[in-house]
C-alpha cells in the first residue's frame, strides 16, 4: 500500500552551507547597494517570468536544483518565476516604501542558517534512495523559528528559503512570538509505502535535530506532511531528548496535538473571507467558490465554506479539475479523498475539465490551496472571480498580482490568510509547554480574534497607504521583525 496522505491520522552528513548570514554580508552589501541605487528610481522590477527559470542566487549562492528521484507527471502550468523571486519581489518592494537602509534589508535578504543534509534510505527495491534534506532558518528575532516540513519532488533550497523568509514576515504579521524557517525533502511520498515515508522522516530528524528544539525551531505539516510524520519526527526527537512534545507541532491528537490544529489552516482562510466578503458586500452564504489544491488546506477550506452556505463550483487536485455550476458536496468529496480517491474520480455529476481552465471558471471567490505560482501571467487574465483568498504559500506571481488588482479583484495574501495553521501551531507548543490542553472551541475562537485583529491591522494600513493588502502586509512584518532585531541587538 502506498503512503496515502489522509489528514486523519550516518554515515555521511552533508551540513551544506551551515553559515551565518552575517558572514557572506561584508562582501555582498557592496554588490547589493549598487543593485539598489540601479533600482532605485523606479521600483523594484517585477520579475519577469519566461525568461528566468532560475534566481540570480543573489544573498545564497547558486541554487540547488539536484536530481529528482520521481517522474514528472503532467500537471497544470507554473510559474517560471520562483518562489524565491516571489518572496524577494514583495520583500524589496515594502522595503523601499519602509525607506530600509540596504544594509539593514541585506540581513533580510538571506537566512540566518541553511542545512541541507543526505538522507539515504533502503527503499523496498532493496536499493538505497538518495534524497536531499533541508532546513532554513531565516530570522529568529522575534522568537524560535517555526515553520512546516514539505515532503514533495518538487523541493529544492530555492524553494525552502523563500518558504521560510515568508515565515518570518507571516508569524511577524499575525503578531506571534516566533521567527521564520522551513523545511523539506524531495521525496514523492505518494509513491512511497508509510514504512518508507517513515525512514524518510525519522533520517531527516537525525541529521537535523542539532539545529531544532522546542526554545529553537519548532517544525509543522505542510505538502506531502501530517500528524503521523510529525509523530514520527517527535519519536525519533525524544529517542535523543527524552519525551519534548513541544518540539514540533500538528501532531496527532494521541500525542499532544491541539484540537483544532488540523483544520486551522482551512478555518482561518474562511474567517478573513468573512472579513474581506462584508467589505465586498457579498454574503458569505451565497456565494460561489473555486478551489485549487483539495489536500488538508483545501479539503477544509472548502467544508467550512459550505457549512457557510456558500457552493463550490470548482475543484482540482495534482491529477485532474472538475466542474459543477450546481455545486460539488465539499463533505463528500473530502470523504473519499480521505480513503484514497482523486478528485477526478469522484461520481459527483460534475464535469472533468483541464486543469488549466480551471483559474477561468466564474466564481465569487478563487481559493489556491496547492503549490506556489499557481496564478500567474498566462493565466491571470482568465480568471473570472471577485476574490482570491490565497491558502497556499506564494500562489500568485508579481505579474499575475498586478494583472488581478488592474481588474479589480480583491486579493487576500498568503501571509495572512493561511497563517491560521501557524496560529494554532503556537496554541499547541503552549499547550504542550504547560502540559495543558485547551478545548476546541477556546482554540478556534481564539484562532478567529488574532485572526480578525491581523487582518484589520492589514486592511487599515492598507487604507493609509492606499495599497491593496499584500504591500500593506508585508510592510506590517518587515516593520515588527526590524524592530525586534534592532531592539535585542542584532542588528
Ligand atoms: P497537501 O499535501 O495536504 O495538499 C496539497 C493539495 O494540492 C493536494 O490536493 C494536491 O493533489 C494538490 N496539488 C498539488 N499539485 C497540484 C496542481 N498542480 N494542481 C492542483 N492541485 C495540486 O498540502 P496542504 O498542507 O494542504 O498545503 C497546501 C498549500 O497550503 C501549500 O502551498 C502549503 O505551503 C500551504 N500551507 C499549508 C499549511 C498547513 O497547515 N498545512 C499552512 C500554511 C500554508
């Protein structure tokens, strides 16, 4: 049986590029401070996609794209713009408005800590699999690094970076004590049996524990994770620690978990859709939505959106899209995902569609729960929503987010709309610092008012400033993680 992802239940390390930031920042800020004075008249410039599949590994040295154990298979279009440039075209951006002298902002632009590790493991062929593991950690200044563990083909340390910079601006935004890092290993877990998705996990813990640690980096789910990797990653923490539920968090509710943990990430994107639907005069219970991506994010997402009222008119997974004007059971479908089905074989009546006319389907609201660049310049004119409510982290590109405002679609950015799952992620290192447990109404309302108070924080800095809210949002985190990291000395 393959390692189905249901949301229910050394010999040689390779520490590469385990350095400061600080190190590599004499020699690069010269580089830096002419690229900024070049860019200063105008703005950073959008990053340009079809022209550069790679960053320029300014701040990180070249990025690394090693070889992939898994076949591709084809999957609706990405951006060729990265995650990185994603990450850093938002970054420079609010930094220029924050008036961010270079040298300050050049502590940003790279991580505090970069491991990449070799985990090989004896897979069922009876041959030894190598894979590569890492984990970034890009600011602790406002408290231990925090962020999700991706198991996925697709993961590289391009990727993992920008995935933990994002961290730090979002735990900043939501106002919660922790830095930014991510993890990840270019595994395909849905080709994988549990057994070997659990050597995965237990090696990428032993090679990296060093670095981890509840009053450290606190690591969580993310794609191709859930509750049973992070019990094994807990396991295999204590075999060397003694028992530290606190080390990581989304885990099994048997083990220490929150209640609540496992759909935060879903309820929070609803509740700032509820937020941002008063301010659009939609009603919440009458409305249509699209979703991209039915995995935990999505999965839930979409059930709370239909406890609302509202229909689901459109849904895709990484194997196929289908459609349905008069709605698709949210309830149902998540059932048979969740005992091993695709979204393309699910017997709802609605209709199969290609994937990539899934963005162009007529709906309220557009919900992008699976990979990043998932909207971008080819496909951002097609869309035909009112809202886009981005569960997934950097689904929208520069371009495709300027294409989208000019036509006048709200757009409810990733660094506050997904932040519920590291919201309760803190709830449950709370709990399981006091070896305490909270109900799961206290965690969701709980969850609703940091919720509901970052999101008018954001809209009303958005107001001032008259810009849509990602500009505000990113402006909110730069400025709180500065402050941090000038106060405690750092910087
Ligand atoms: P998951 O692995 O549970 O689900 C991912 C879903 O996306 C699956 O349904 C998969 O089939 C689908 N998918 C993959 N490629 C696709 C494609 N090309 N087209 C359409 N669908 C595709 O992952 P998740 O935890 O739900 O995370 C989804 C997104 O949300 C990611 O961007 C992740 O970083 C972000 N996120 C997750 C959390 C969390 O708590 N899990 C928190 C914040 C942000």
């Amino acid at each position: 049986m393959l390692y189905h992802l249901s949301y229910g239940p050394v010999w040689l390390w390779m520490v590469r590029g385990m350095r400061t930031a600080m190190s590599d920042e004499a020699i690069e800020d010269r580089e830096k401070a002419q690229q900024a004075e070049d860019e200063a008249a105008d703005g950073p410039a959008v990053p340009q996609e079809g022209d550069a599949g790679e960053h320029s590994g300014e701040g990180h040295g070249h990025p690394d794209k090693s070889a992939k154990r898994t076949e591709e298979k084809p999957k609706p279009s990405r951006a060729e713009v990265s995650n990185y440039e994603i990450v850093e075209h938002w970054f420079k951006d609010a930094a220029e408005r924050l008036e961010l002298p270079d040298d300050v902002a050049a502590v940003f632009r790279s991580s505090y800590r970069e491991v990449q590790v070799q985990i090989p493991v004896r897979l069922s062929d009876d041959r030894i699999h190598v894979f590569s593991g890492y984990r970034v950690q890009h600011n602790g200044a406002r408290g231990p690094y925090k962020g999700g563990i991706r198991f996925h083909p697709e993961v590289d340390l391009d990727e993992v970076r920008a995935l933990a910079e994002l961290m730090t601006w979002k735990t900043a935004i939501v106002n919660i004590p922790y830095g930014g890092a991510k993890g990840g290993v270019n595994c395909d877990p849905s080709k994988l049996e549990p057994h070997e998705v659990q050597s995965i996990a237990r090696s990428f813990m032993d090679k990296i524990e060093k670095v981890l640690g509840p009053q450290r980096d606190i690591p969580a789910p993310d794609v191709g994770t859930n509750a049973q990797v992070m019990a094994w990653l807990m396991d295999e923490y204590g075999k060397l620690h003694g028992h530290t539920p606190a080390c990581v968090t989304g885990k099994p509710i048997a083990l220490e978990g929150s209640f609540g943990r496992e759909a935060a990430t879903g309820r929070g994107v609803v509740q700032v859709f509820t937020e941002a639907a008063s301010e659009e005069d939609l009603d919440p219970g009458d409305v249509t939505f699209v979703m991209q991506g039915f995995g935990n994010v999505g999965a839930w997402a979409a059930r709370l959106m239909q406890e609302l009222g509202a229909r689901m008119v459109g849904v895709a997974d990484a194997d196929g899209a289908v459609a349905s004007a008069g709605g698709i059971d949210a309830e149902k479908l998540a059932e048979h995902v969740r005992d091993g089905g695709t979204v393309g074989e699910f017997d709802s009546g609605a209709d199969e569609i290609d994937p990539e006319d899934l963005v162009a389907l007529e709906c309220d609201v557009f919900i992008p729960a699976a990979l990043g660049g998932m909207l971008h310049a080819d496909n951002a004119d097609r869309m035909r929503c009112r809202m886009i409510v981005e569960g997934a982290n950097s689904p929208t590109t520069p371009r495709a987010d300027e294409i989208l405002i000019e036509k006048g679609v709200r757009i409810v950015p990733d660094v506050l709309a997904n932040a519920g799952g590291v919201i309760v992620s803190y709830f449950e290192w709370v709990q399981n610092l006091q070896h305490f447990r909270w109900g799961e109404d206290e965690v969701n309302e709980k969850l609703g008012e940091i919720m509901r108070r970052a999101y008018r924080q954001v809209t009303d800095r958005a107001q001032e400033n008259g810009t849509p809210m990602r500009p505000a949002a990113y402006e909110l985190g730069i400025e709180r993680v500065v402050e941090a990291a000038s106060t405690r000395g750092y910087i």
